[in-house]
C-alpha cells in the first residue's frame, strides 16, 4: 500500500528532471550574469550616475572635501542674478548653488566682491579664481557709493526742529505762540504747550520766574524770557462761586472755601489783606495772589 502511494509513472519522473534541469540552468545563468554586470561599462556609468544624485542631497560636511568640477570654465557672472547653470560652469558644487538660491530668497544681496567669499565651502583658492570675473550691478551698490564726490543739502524743517535763539535774545511770554517758545533751549512742543496753558490758567504772566512752577521746567531756559506790559485777566473774588475760585492756580480749595465764609460773615472783601488773619493765606500766598484779582 505504501509504495503504491509514492510510486510515479515513467512520464512523470522525465518531467519532474526536465523541470529540474531548468532551474539549475537558470540559476547558473543568474550567477554569470550578475559576475559580468560588476564589470560592464553600462552598469559603471550607472554607479556613477547614482553617486551624483547622492552627491546632491548629501549634506555639505560630507561632500566638502569633494574638488570643483574639473573642466570648470571662468566667464563674468553677477552672483545676485547668475542662474543654476552658470554657477555650475564656473565649477560650484550644486549645494553651494542651492545656498546662493536660499541666500537670494531671503532677501540677501551680494553688494560687494567680499559678500561672495562668505559662500560655505568656498575655499580661498577657488574665490580668487572668481575674484576677477565677479561683476556686482550697480543695482545692488549701497546708496552711500553713489555720493562719493557729491556734496549733500539739507534744508532744515524749521516748523519741526525751530532754530534756537541765543541770549540776550527773549521771548515774550504773553504774547509768543508755541513755534516762538521753541526756539529757546531747552523747551520743545511740549513745554511750549504747557507754558501757553498755565498762562491762560493763570490769566498771564507778571514773571518769567513763575515758569518754575511749571513742573520739572528747565531752569536754564528762564533767562531767554521777558513779560512786557503785562495785561492780566483778573478775577473779582467777591462774585465767583467756590468752584470758580479754585480754578486759578494761586487758589486752593481751602483758600476759596475762607474767601466764601468771609463774604458770608462780613460781606464783600475790600482787599486782600482781609484775609491775612486766616492761617491759608500766609504773606507770600496774598503777594502772589494781588495781580491776579479785583473787588
């Protein structure tokens, strides 16, 4: 029974030697052509074709040492503007090209020869091989090259930036505007607005000295000012309100309240001496105060 099961026809055993036979020639066949490719001229310049494209994508630290292109040609090229194909004619490595392209994405401009010598891997031989034959446009030259030998104006915006005037020269604190104020030194935009406002407040001034009560005032600037014939607004104390009196600089909220319980008690004030007894008005408070009012 068992020898009938593994017993194979005549026909059967001649196929199964054929297919055999086949195999081991195949196989053969295999090995003697894959002997003969490590040698062909076909499958070199494949090898070379292959370590090109990796040469390409391989990062610079590994390629470095590689030389330039061997037939290398020198021709006048702008780095700024030259394409893919020049800057391999004249012997780049193609990552050295790719930098030059980033480079110039970014907004980088080569202005002078020097720029090119900081290309990555460029050695010093290679750059002064190039040296001669870069040409910079004069569209990427600094605007300072074009002014050699020309003499600059400027005019001066006098509205902006007022020329300053020198002592004895002086300034009329009523009646100069801000562009007047700021000719003296020391005093810009915004101290000549704080001068024109504190003097409204005040109702002019009697003094250039009061400028020191303007706050952090430059002491250095007062000497340029004078006050001729002052004409000062005055404020009758014995008809404004609480809120009206306190207002003017000179009048503090305690001051306007003793003025408002005299005139209650003992009618209107015939002067300012009236209120010298009242501990808020001191001798200098009242001497400030005189030019200021009227009954």
């Amino acid at each position: 029974m068992l020898s009938d099961f593994f017993y194979i026809r005549k026909s059967d055993r001649r196929a199964i030697l054929f297919i055999l036979c086949v195999i081991v020639v195949a196989f053969m066949v295999i090995l003697f052509t894959d002997s003969r490719m490590d040698t062909t001229p076909e499958y070199a310049a494949d090898s070379t074709l292959y370590s090109q494209r990796s040469t390409l994508h391989a990062p610079p630290s590994t390629i470095y040492a590689q030389p330039s292109t061997l037939n290398a040609q020198r021709f006048p090229f702008d780095p700024n503007t030259a394409d893919s194909t020049q800057l391999l004619r004249l012997g780049l490595r193609p990552w050295q090209v790719r930098n030059i392209y980033k480079y110039r994405a970014r907004g980088g401009v080569y202005r002078k020869k020097e720029d090119f010598a900081r290309l990555y891997g460029l050695t010093v031989k290679e750059y002064r091989e190039l040296e001669p034959y870069i040409r910079i446009s004069s569209d990427y030259t600094t605007p300072a090259a074009s002014l050699v030998g020309e003499e600059e104006h400027y005019e001066r915006d006098t509205l902006k930036y007022p020329i300053k005037v020198e002592v004895p020269s002086s300034i009329n604190l009523n009646t100069a505007d801000t562009l007047q104020l700021r000719k003296v030194p020391g005093v810009g935009e915004a101290f000549a607005r704080r001068i024109i406002s504190y003097g409204q407040r005040l109702g002019g001034y009697v003094s250039p000295e009061q400028l020191r009560e303007i706050e952090d005032f430059p002491a250095d600037a007062i000497p340029y000012f004078v006050v001729n014939r002052p004409n000062i607004r005055k404020i009758n104390v014995n008809q404004l309100t609480l809120n009206q009196l306190q207002r003017h600089p000179y009048i503090s909220f305690y001051q306007a309240k003793a003025i408002m319980e005299y005139r209650r008690l003992r009618g209107p004030l015939q002067s300012l001496d009236d209120l010298k007894l009242h501990r808020d008005f001191p001798p200098e408070a009242i001497n400030r105060l005189k030019p200021y009012v009227e009954f």
